[in-house]
C-alpha cells in the first residue's frame, strides 16, 4: 500500500504544472520606478563583492592644538599699544608685525617696539587696542599654527588592550561632513580619565587646508585587524529594524529597468563603513545605496509589474507577472467572457488538462488496488486424505 502511495505522489508531482506567476510576496518586495523616479531619489549602485574587512574600535573625541603649534606675542617693556596689526581669525604669516607698543621711557618721541609674530598661523585671540597700558605679563595676541592637528579620542577601558601604536584609523569630523582623515596612532595617554573611564589615544593629523579647528568633535574607527575574502556592503544599503534587515537588490531581470527587490539578508560584523553578509546575496549582486531609504517609502513604485513585464519582454502579461496563457487572451478579448471556476480563481488550459490527468491516474490506481486479490480471502487450500489401511 505505501509503495503504491509513493507511485502516485512521484506521478501527481511530474504532471504538476510549474507556477510561473510571482508569489504575493515577491510582488510586494518588488519596487519599479520611471527614470524621473530614479533621479528624484538619486539612486546609486554598488556591487556587493568579497573584500578585505576591518575590525574596528569605535570612539568619540575632539580635535586639539599640537604641542608647540600656540604662541602668544607679548610686549618685553611696560608702554602703551600704539598700533594693532594682527586680526583675529585670519591669517599672519612668521616675522609679520602683530603690534607696535610705545615705551614708558623718556624721550620725544618715546622709543616704541615694534612685536612680530614668531611662527606663521591663525590668529586665535586679540586681547589689546590702541592706547591701551601693557606689561610685561600680559598676553597681548595669541596665534595658534594649524598645519598639523591632533586628533584625540577618548576610548573605553575595556577596548584599550587591542591598541598598539602605529594602528590607522578614519576619521571622520561633522564639520566637514563627506570626507573621512586618515591617520596613524601616534600615542596612548599615560593616565585614564577616572570619571569617564576611557583612554587617550592622538593621531596626528595633516591639515593643509585648515579645515580642522581645536575642540571640533570627532568620531574614530580606529583599526585593530583585517579579514581577508568577506562578502561585504556599505552600511548606507541596509535597511529595517535590528529583527529584520532587508537591502534593496537590483533585478536580475536586465530588461526590467529600475526594478528593484527588497532582499532579507543575515549580518556579520559591521564596522563604521561595510557590514559582513552571511546570507541573502551573492557575489555580483548590484544593492541600492543612495536613495536605499528612500525606497521603503515608495510603495510599489511607480510602474505597475504588468506594465514593466509588458514593456520589456513585447507581449501581455497577468497582473501577478506571470505568462498569460491563449485562454486567457481569449476571455480578454471582446465577448470573451472572464468567469472565474471558483473563488474568483481563473485556470488555464494546462491546468485544467493536469488536474484532469491527475484524477484519471488516481481513479486508475485505486482501481486497480481493489481488484488486487487479498491474501485473506483465498479459499484454503484442499488436502488428500490417505486410506485408513483395514486389518485383517
């Protein structure tokens, strides 16, 4: 009897037709939008691919003055400023006149002395006006050269044991959104902040530009090891909550242009800029970045799956993406009529022609089971008697 069982479940399944329709779910994850929609999101690509991973240590910090890059101008006489040619916030350049103070010592005129400024820089402060009395121990302008910066971050204790000098990081600073510094772990502090409980790690930093100024936040991902062949993306690609996350991945279809489907995916280790993928994509898989977030709120798009499918291939399809059969076409055209079997569900031919061929075979088995003789009702089986012999 199971044998029998297994027979018609091996048949049902081979003349079973195959569903080429999209499943409801698949609709609902696909997205596809117009070119205007394209370019009002700015859509941008990236090929998820096997790369090196870094494992990171992330911190927050501030931007300082380097040691010896700060000098004040102070005046060596008592006097009085007679003029003030240094300005705040801009530029002065080494040997460049910041002051002109007179002298309390007698004479007509009285001497004056004229204050340079001893290294080239920003002027940071002007604490003085003409005809203001100065001393000796006043700090009159103060200049501070931003050529080279240090980048400090506070780490926690607990992260402390995996720095060593030497280590790269990337550092990434809110006042100058969109571009990351690179540099290299220069020292550890020699005492914690016990009130913080975190570590003083300086990188030291060109700045060319001047575009890093003292005490402006920073963040650090400072790197400890690096993996080798890990399929990985830019954390900007992910999507959802910490239970599910999704990215948006190109689709493989190349004729449907702009067509995007929202792909569940299984995570790794992240650091400040890629996030490991252990499931949900392979190599080569094209995954929205710019613009991903503003996919959740698209809906379905823009363009209908039907319309998409129709456009691309020449020929009409079904609402659900599938092939539309000649019946189908059929009950479409004028007076074709479009009654639904059952429940509003339509079948198609080779539907119709599989579901008739899988009762004809059930109907066939079952009858050929019932004729099957059984072992219990075979009549019994007759056996000889021998003659009695009779004694004389």
């Amino acid at each position: 009897m199971m044998r029998n069982l297994t027979i018609l479940s091996a048949v049902l399944f081979a003349v079973s037709p195959m569903r080429a329709a999209v499943t409801p779910e698949e609709a609902a994850a696909t997205i596809i939008l117009d070119e205007t929609g394209v370019k009002n999101l700015k859509i941008e690509f990236v090929e998820a691919e096997e790369t090196d991973f870094e494992e990171t240590v992330f911190a927050l910090g501030r931007i300082r003055v380097a040691p010896g890059h700060r000098a004040i101008v102070s005046s060596r006489v008592p006097g009085r400023v007679l003029t003030v040619s240094a300005h705040i916030d801009t530029r002065i350049e080494k040997g460049a006149e910041a002051a002109v103070i007179e002298s309390r010592q007698p004479g007509d005129p009285p001497p004056s002395v004229r204050l340079t400024a001893p290294l080239a820089g920003m002027v940071s402060a002007v604490n003085i006006v003409p005809g203001q009395p100065v001393t000796p121990d006043d700090s009159l302008v103060e200049i501070i050269d931003l050529s080279e910066v240090h980048a400090v971050a506070a780490v926690p204790e607990h992260l402390v044991g995996g720095l060593r000098v030497g280590q790269s990081a990337h550092i990434r600073v809110m006042a100058v959104p969109g571009r990351t510094f690179e540099a290299t772990l220069a020292h550890l502090g020699a005492e914690a902040d016990g009130k913080s409980g975190t570590l003083e790690a300086a990188f030291h930093v060109e700045n060319p530009d001047g575009l890093l100024r003292p005490d402006m936040r920073a963040e650090f991902s400072i790197v400890l090891g690096k993996r080798e062949g890990v399929m990985s993306i830019p954390r900007v690609a992910l999507q959802g909550d910490a239970t599910t996350r999704t990215v948006y991945r190109k689709h493989y279809d190349e004729s449907l242009k702009n067509t995007f489907v929202r792909v569940p995916v299984q995570l790794g280790a992240m650091n400040d800029r890629f996030v490991e993928i252990t499931g949900g994509l392979v190599a080569g898989d094209e995954v929205v970045t710019t613009g991903a977030y503003s996919l959740g709120f698209a809906g379905k798009g823009s363009v209908s799956l039907k319309e998409a499918l129709d456009a691309a291939h020449g020929h009409e399809h079904s609402e659900d993406g599938s092939e539309m059969t000649a019946e189908q076409k059929a009950r479409r055209a004028p007076g074709g009529g479009d009654a639904p079997d059952h429940d509003g569900v339509k079948f198609s031919t080779l539907t119709l022609f599989s579901l008739a061929s899988n009762a004809l075979l059930l109907a066939l088995l079952v009858v050929s089971m019932l004729r099957k003789p059984k072992a219990d009702d075979a009549p019994p089986a007759k056996t000889e008697r021998k003659p009695e012999e009779v004694q004389p």
